[in-house]
C-alpha cells in the first residue's frame, strides 16, 4: 500500500511541476492555439513568421499582444499595478489605450509568454519582484493557461554595446550577454516551473560559428560609407548596417532581420506545436535555401537542447522527490 501511496505522491508532484507532460506531445492538425505575447519589439520579431509557418502546417493560431517598445518586466508590472488603483490612468494603459487585464479578458488564452528587456536580459536583479508577479497577475486573469518565458538572444557581435550583468556593469560581449542572459532564463524558468522558448541559443549557435557565423566586412570603410553601398552582411541575424530614408549610414545590432525572424519563428513554432522546424517549407524570399535549411536545424536543435534540459531538471527533481518519500515511508 505505502508503494502504491509513494507512486502516487510522486506522479502528481511530476504533473504539477510539469504540467505539459500530461498530455500527448504533439499537437493536432486543426487545432486552435490561442497565444498571448506579453513583451516589446523582440517578442514581435521572433514570431513575426509563425501564423504563416503555423498555417502551412495545418494549424490554427490566435495571438493577442501586449507590447512596449524596450518593454522590461517592471515596466509591463507596474503598469498592470497602476491599473489595479487608478483604471483610468494612461499608465496603466500603454497598449494602445488598453491595460494588462483588459486584453488578458478578452479571451482564453492556452499559452502566455513573458521575456525580459534585452538590455537587462543579463541581471538578475531586474527579474526581481517582476517576473513572479506577472505570473501570478496572469494567473489570477488566466488560470487554466501555461505561462512561458521567451529567452531573448544576444546583441550582434560588432554591437558598441552589450546587455548590463549587474549594477553599472556591462557584458563584455556576445558571447557573455548570451551566457549570463541564458542563466537568467533557466534560473527563473526552475525557480517558477515555466518553460523556455530557447530563440536566444538558436541565435546564438549560429552567430558563433566559427565558419559561417556573421563576420565583419574587413573591406569595407565604415569611417567613408558611400550611399547606397553597404558592407557585406552575409549570415547576419541582426539588421546590422543600413541606409534610412534621409541617406544617412546607421546601424541596429540589436534587432532581427529577415533571417532572425525566420529562425526565432521557427523556436516558437517547434516549442508552441511540439512539431520539427526541419520540416518547414516556408522560407522568406532573401534567404538562400542553403541558409534556411541551415537555420531550421538550428531551430530544431535548440528546441530538443531545451527539451533534454527540461528533461535532465525533471529526473533530479523526482530523484530528490522519491528519496525523500522514501525515507518518510520507512519512518
């Protein structure tokens, strides 16, 4: 009897730490997603291609959003907290005259997705009360829906600045705002039982490599641009150096282009439909079929590193789980 007891005990503690496990992986032809985006600029970057990706592939997708241009974790709270006591106030109204819970009821959402500002991805301390309110405010409007944190990735390589790591400290770069900013991601996704939407290391396994990773046009004279020539940008993720409408030579490291887009598309639809990025037909025009192919591996390969990961937390838990249950058994 006591077996049977601790066999129990240790499977509604798995199902209440991973929820997503008890259903069959995979889901249906046909089947509606609803999904709510709470973040800024980088959440509509990554999914700008996944209603048509999720089309093509004979599923049905709603996305609602609550976006803020450089929006952080505090910013989306305390506008949410603002709400709670003045409703009429436009802070607590910043999209598009609309509050937090304004959008959240109007309707039901099966998969809401939080993210950090990328600039304060890399610091713990921003995180801090933000994140877990959000949570809890999401679940107070929405309970029946999965929250999941959109890992954001990491500023391009020739970026004259990277996120901050602590206090005044910046990282010093690419490579350190992606491991600090990933650490922040799975630190916080352990602590509340959420998971990752792993874009920032599908970017990341593609800026670094040491072959065909993005590299910096050591031709070009970036000191006397001359319109409308641009530096070669081959495999870039990020906008990287363009010319604006009045002509003038300017530079986003930050931001994804068509290539990013595409590729954090692809997390999104292989995390949210449990589906292969591989076999994704749709590509944008710009992109070479060589670099596309290349960019749903890395999609896929990220998402299953994800998974193996969520995997790995999972049997530590329930090895620590089991043992203590058993030990309350022999008592």
């Amino acid at each position: 009897m006591s077996k049977i007891l601790l066999i129990l005990s240790v499977s509604l503690i798995f199902l209440t730490l991973f929820p997503q496990y008890g259903r069959a992986q995979g889901r249906d032809n046909g089947e509606n997603l609803s999904l709510f985006i709470v973040g800024n600029s980088f959440s509509n970057n990554a999914t700008h291609y996944l209603d048509t990706i999720a089309k093509e592939n004979g599923y049905v997708i709603s996305i609602s959003r609550a976006e803020i241009g450089g929006g952080s974790l505090e910013q989306h709270w305390k506008a949410a907290e603002t709400f709670e006591y003045d409703s009429l106030s436009p802070a607590g109204r910043p999209y598009n005259g609309k509050s937090l819970k304004m959008l959240l009821n109007e309707g039901k959402w099966k998969i809401v997705t939080l993210q950090q500002y990328s600039f304060l991805s890399s610091d713990s301390v921003s995180y801090i009360p933000y994140l877990k309110k959000l949570c809890h405010y999401i679940k107070m409007a929405q309970p029946e829906a999965e929250i999941l944190l959109h890992q954001t990735w990491a500023y391009r390589s020739d970026s004259p600045g990277f996120s901050m790591i602590g206090g005044s400290v910046p990282a010093r770069g690419q490579r350190e705002m992606w491991e600090k900013s990933r650490k922040m991601y799975h630190h916080y996704a352990s602590l509340l039982g959420l998971r990752i939407i792993p874009v920032g290391d599908a970017f990341w396994s593609v800026d670094s490599d040491k072959r065909d990773g993005y590299k910096k046009d050591p031709v070009y004279n970036f000191d006397i641009p001359v319109y409308p020539q641009l530096p070669d940008q081959k495999n870039s993720l990020h906008v990287g150096y363009f010319w604006d409408q009045n002509q003038r030579f300017s530079f986003d490291s930050n931001h994804a282009n068509d290539a990013g887009c595409f590729l954090g598309s692809l997390v999104w639809y292989a995390t949210l439909f449990e589906r292969s990025p591989r076999k994704v037909r749709f590509q944008p025009s710009d992109l070479s079929p060589t670099f596309a192919g290349r960019l749903r591996r890395e999609a896929s390969n990220a998402v299953k590193g994800e998974l193996n990961n969520r995997r790995k937390s999972r049997n530590r838990i329930m090895k620590s789980v089991r043992s203590k249950l058993s030990l309350k058994a022999v008592k």
